[in-house]
C-alpha cells in the first residue's frame, strides 16, 4: 500500500507541475495572438506582421511540444496568415 500511494502522490506532481507549465505556454499563444490582432485591426502592417512571426514561433513551439495538436497549430496559423495578407492587400 506504501509504495503505491507513493507513486501516486509522485504522479500527481508531476501532472500538476506539467498542467502548470503547458497552462503557462497556452496562455503565451493565447496573449501573442490578441497582440497581433489588435494591431491588425489598427492597420499596423508592419508591427503586425512583426507580431505575426512571433505567434506562430510560440504555436510552432506548443504544437512541437505536444501541448496543442498539429493540425490545431497549422489551422491557426492559417488563419492568421489570410487575416494579415488581407490587410497588406488593401493597403
């Protein structure tokens, strides 16, 4: 019974320490990706795209991860991307 609750409490700090970080890395896509859209819609282009870049290097970096799924991360990025270059296209 000893070793088990043992292994059970080391189980449940380390998912919890894993919860913590990958809650720390979402939250970071999360923020970049309000950043770029707020300056999107200003008509910032370069801060823009600038802010672009560093969004899909955090998706890029979660996805590799495994804290959000491939497809999630490209449909993303995909996303972000029409949004920009419809932007510089009415410029």
């Amino acid at each position: 019974m000893a070793t088990k609750r043992s292994s059970a409490e080391k189980r449940h700090r380390q998912s919890e320490e894993r919860r913590i970080r990958n809650k720390a890395v979402k939250s970071a896509v999360r923020t970049s990706a309000k950043k770029f859209l707020v300056l999107a819609r200003k008509k910032e282009v370069d801060e823009a795209g600038l802010a672009l870049k560093d969004m899909i290097k955090k998706i890029d970096t979660a996805a590799q991860k495994g804290i959000i799924k491939k497809n999630t991360a490209a449909r993303k990025k995909s996303r972000m991307q029409r949004f920009f270059n419809s932007l510089k296209a009415v410029q």
